[in-house]
C-alpha cells in the first residue's frame, strides 16, 4: 500500500500548487469556510491575489492586526494555530510533532 500512500501525496502536491483559478479558488474558499478565516487581517485581501493554494497557506498577516511583544522574556508563535500536543520537557527534548522530535534549544535559538 505505500504505491497508494505515494500516489495520494503526489495528487495533493500537485492540487495544492496548481493555477488553475477554479480549483485554486474552491480549495481556498474550502479552507477559509472551514476554519473561519477572515483575509481583512492579512495583507493580501482577495483570494485573487494567491497564486496557488500553497501561496494561500504561507500568507502573510497585516502588520497592524497581530502586534508582536519584543519583551525578551516572551515567546512567540509566528501562526494562526491550535495545541494539538502538549507535555513535559524531559532532558530537553520536547514532544513528538508529525513524527518528529524536537529540542527545547531548537525552539529557543539555542539560547
């Protein structure tokens, strides 16, 4: 089955970075229905303005909606987003996201 799994992930590769203005618009207006997203707040304010579904999720925010505290006790998360894991720090490694385990330095700038 991991013909299946490599063919599926090459059909969404190719749908996420495609042009073409009907399935482009439909998956971005998809998208935004299903997570409520409201596009005054990012700097490009019309799904025309996207070149592809892909340039759609990687869009920058309007700088006046999200101001950034620069105190250097704070930290920051540079996404519209959800916890789906939390946990422990243990010997600093943090949890497992997408199959991947992460350090807390990495997150950090090795500071």
């Amino acid at each position: 089955m991991a013909w299946l799994k490599t063919i599926i992930h090459e059909l969404v590769l190719k749908a996420t970075r495609t042009r073409i203005l009907f399935i482009k618009n439909s998956m971005i207006k998809l998208f935004m229905r299903h997570y409520q997203i409201k596009l005054n707040e990012y700097s490009r304010k019309s799904i025309s303005e996207y070149k592809s579904f892909n340039d759609f999720f990687t869009r920058e925010l309007s700088l006046n909606n999200r101001p950034i505290d620069e105190s250097a006790k704070t930290i920051i998360s540079p996404v519209d987003g959800t916890v789906a894991e939390f946990g422990s720090i243990k010997l600093g490694k943090l949890i497992q996201v997408k199959g991947i385990d992460y350090r807390l330095d990495e997150f950090l700038n090795h500071q």
